[in-house]
C-alpha cells in the first residue's frame, strides 16, 4: 500500500515476515489452481493431516458427495488443472483447502464468476462456511455473493463511490442500484 496503515489484530502488517503473513491469508481465486495427483493432495497441498481432519472439511464445504460417488474416496485421482472435475467441484476443493489451513484473513476474488445458478448456492455455503470467524474480503460482479457482507465497497474506476449495507447502497448509490436491478429484475 502507498498511504495509511494496514493493521492485522492491531498490529501493522509491515511488522511481519512474508512467511508468517503468508501464511495468515487465505485466497479462493475464480479460477481454482489444482494439480495432478488425489483429491487429498489438493487439499493438503501435501501437509500431514489425518483423513478425518481432511473429510470433515470437504464434508463442512458441501463436497463430501464427491468422496461418496468414488469408491477411492480421498484418494479420487484428480487430473492436471482438475481437467476431470466440474468448476464447482474444483471451487469446492479450494474452499476446502482453505479451511484445513484456517487462515485468518480470506480473499475470495470472483469465486462465484463462471458457475451456474444451482452450483453458485453450494459454493455460497462453502463461502460461509469458511468465512465465519474470518475478515473475509470477497471481490465480486455477482451481487448475491456479496449482499450480505457486513460492509459493501463499491469502486467504479478505482474510485470508491459508495461504501454501507445492501439496503444502504441500493437508496444511495445509483451505480449499485443499476447493477443490483440489472442482475435480479425479472425476465
């Protein structure tokens, strides 16, 4: 950052290492990063936990059908990118990566961006579920991902031109308003 402050718990981020940062920050991209390998290495990144740890979390994200519907389990192969995968499947396993780790700070940029509707309502839940006792940050152009953060920034340009609740927003702020309206009339 160029001006201010940045404060995690109180104390200027400045302050901490690039590993110990690193590792209090959690990022779920639009385009989920998966590897070669099993559905356990995608979400252990190939750290040692014990499989219940590892299911429970797949289970707590809305994925535990996928350990069901392969009689593998964890050990499902998973291809190159998750080629094998849905894109909701491949969003669900970094959320799941995401809460085995339990960062404190989460960045969800665009998570919901190219999913259909009926997918876009489990990965809302994946993203409840991991965001509660988290600051969460999510960047998103899917009003429903967002309208019901505690706080809605709303930049037009780089430019914040309307900053509250949902219902703030839509009374005050024309741009949200327009894009709120666009995304839900009825057609």
């Amino acid at each position: 950052y160029q001006e201010g402050n940045l404060l995690v718990d109180g104390v200027d981020i400045k302050t901490y290492n690039k590993a110990s940062y690193r590792k209090n920050i959690g990022i779920v991209l639009q385009t989920p990063a998966l590897f070669a390998g099993t559905i356990r290495s995608n979400v252990t990144m190939e750290r040692e936990y014990k499989d219940e740890e590892i299911t429970e979390v797949i289970e707590a994200v809305g994925a535990g059908y996928m350990l069901k519907k392969n009689a593998l389990g964890l050990d499902t192969p998973v291809s190159f990118k998750g080629d094998n995968l849905s894109l909701g499947e491949k969003q669900l396993l970094s959320f799941a990566r995401i809460l085995l780790r339990k960062p404190k700070i989460l960045v969800l940029d665009e998570a919901t961006a190219n999913i259909d509707s009926e997918t876009e309502v489990r990965i809302k839940h994946a993203m409840d579920v991991v965001a509660k006792g988290r600051t969460t940050f999510i960047i998103a152009h899917r009003l429903s991902t967002i309208k019901d953060a505690d706080e809605i920034v709303v930049l037009d340009h780089g430019e914040i031109v309307g900053q509250g609740s949902h219902t703030h927003l839509y009374d005050t702020c024309e741009i949200y308003k327009d894009m709120y309206d666009s995304q839900f009339e009825k057609k």
